[in-house]
C-alpha cells in the first residue's frame, strides 16, 4: 500500500504598521474552515503602538508572532519563510481577504501538484463582481519591463509576491526572495529565477484573493529604488535566465529610456546592478 502524505500548509503572514489591516485578514482567514497547520505572523513595523496592537491581535487569533528583521518586505518574507515547520508555505499580506472556498482551493491544487509553486490572481475590491470568476492569474516580466500574461499560464514564470504557495523544498535549498532592495519589482526576478532552477510554476485558477490595496498607505514608497528594482530584473531575466538577443536589446533600450526619463536614475546605479548580475550568475550556477 502507498504511503499517504499528509500536506502541511503554513500560512507566512508579513505586516508593517497596519494593525488594522492585519486584524481584517485574520478576520477573513479564520472564516475559512481551518485547514492550515500554522499561522506565522512576521511583524516588520516601526511604530510601538502598531507593534503592541499587531501581538495582541496575533494573540487573540493564536497566530505566531515574530518581529520581522526590518530590513524590508523581502528580507521579512525570507524570515517569516525560513520560521515556517509546514511542507508547503502560502505568502500573504496583511491587506489581502479572501472568497468562500479559498483555502479548500489551494489544499487541492497542493495535492494535484504537490511539487509545483502555485500563484494565485487578485480583484481589489470594490472593484469585485457579483460571483466573479477568478481572476485571470499574475503577470510575467517581459524584458522591456512591463508586466505580460504568461503564453501558458501553467508553466511560466510569473509570481505573486503575496499570494503564492511555495513546497518547503524551495526553503530548505535556500531558494529565497533576493534583498538587495527594500520593496519593488524584484520579486519578478524570483519568478524566473524559480522557473530556472526547474520549478513548474502554475495558476491556481480555482480560486483568487481580494486585495485591499490603499497607496497612501504603502509602507515604502521611494521611486528610484523601485525602478533600480526593475532593472535589477530586467537585468537578470534577459542576462541570466532567458539570455537571447531579442531580450538583451529590450532590455537595454527599455534601461536606456529609464536612465534618459528619470534623471535621478544614474549610470552609477546600474552599474551596481551590472555586479549584482555577475553574483547572479555565480550563484544559480554553483
């Protein structure tokens, strides 16, 4: 008779100074029939009364509460990850709600799958249609820098940065959101590092999130890092992981406007960008 494996989803929460928003996901997640192993909540926030309120809520919901290492969104999501004793690992934000059925939804698509990394559509409310079918999945990064829909949207290498489901391999190899950056773009560059290394990436079309997104209530906001982020990106996936001419030459042109339109974009921070690449390669090659 075969083994029967038992799937362990953890749930990696990340949240920074917005209590608020934090208690309304929980809300929403424990709505859902309780078919998690864990709830780990990493707590990035600077504020003291937002700290306080964040423990106190992970508390009442008998969450784990870590304090985040305050190096940035992908730093803490590497921590909330690395906390994680599941054997698979579902990211979220604290401003993300969730439709009836969601967390059945991924428990199954773990189970079709078990080895895949799964991402997961949005709707940002209100913009959410009565009965709405899922959302059409996460873009993939397209070498002159915008988002595209993948042309086969289960193996591709888009990502969701909050709302994907990750095997505890990827984890345990040290496959990890790179930290060069704050917040931005970079999480782009996960995605296909992910697909280069061998990860089918999939979309869980069964189901979607509701994003609450409010702008003004980002917690990091400085326009040239996120730029600097993307052409990290860019960088990696036409120098590294799709290195074709055709990509190449977009990639330089879309960088080229970028240094041309954005004067505090400088040469200096793409050369940066240039030894970061060499590490890159280093790295994924070894």
């Amino acid at each position: 008779m075969a083994d029967v494996v038992e799937y362990k989803l953890s749930i990696a929460i990340v949240t920074r100074n917005r209590p608020d928003l934090l208690e309304q996901c929980l809300a929403s997640l424990y709505q859902q029939p309780h078919l998690w192993f864990e709830v780990l909540i990493s707590d990035d926030s600077s504020e003291s009364e937002s700290i306080q309120k964040n423990r106190e809520i992970a508390e009442a919901y008998h969450a784990q509460y870590l304090r985040g290492p305050q190096k940035g969104l992908y730093a803490n999501r590497n921590f909330v990850a690395k906390h994680c004793k599941g054997t698979h690992i579902r990211t979220m934000d604290d401003d993300h709600t969730f439709p009836v059925g969601h967390f059945e939804a991924c428990l199954q698509k773990i189970k079709e799958d078990p080895k895949a990394i799964w991402v997961i559509g949005e709707y940002s409310p209100p913009r959410v249609p009565p009965n709405a079918a899922p959302y059409r999945g996460p873009g993939e990064l397209h070498p002159r820098g915008f988002s595209t829909q993948p042309k086969d949207s289960q193996n591709s290498h888009a990502i969701s940065c909050g709302a994907s489901i990750y095997p505890r391999e990827v984890v345990d190899r040290n496959i990890l959101n790179n930290e060069y950056f704050r917040f931005g773009y970079v999480y782009l560059e996960y995605g296909a590092r992910l697909k280069y290394l061998g990860y089918r990436i999939r979309h869980l079309s069964d189901t979607f999130i509701h994003h609450n997104f409010i702008p003004v209530r980002r917690s990091f906001n400085n326009s040239v890092e996120i730029l600097d982020s993307m052409v990290y990106a860019l960088l990696s996936l036409s120098f590294v992981y799709q290195p074709t001419a055709g990509n190449k030459i977009s990639t330089m042109a879309a960088i080229t406007k970028a240094l041309v339109t954005n004067k505090e974009y400088t040469v200096k921070h793409l050369l940066k960008n240039f030894e970061r690449i060499k590490q890159l390669k280093q790295t994924v090659k070894s």
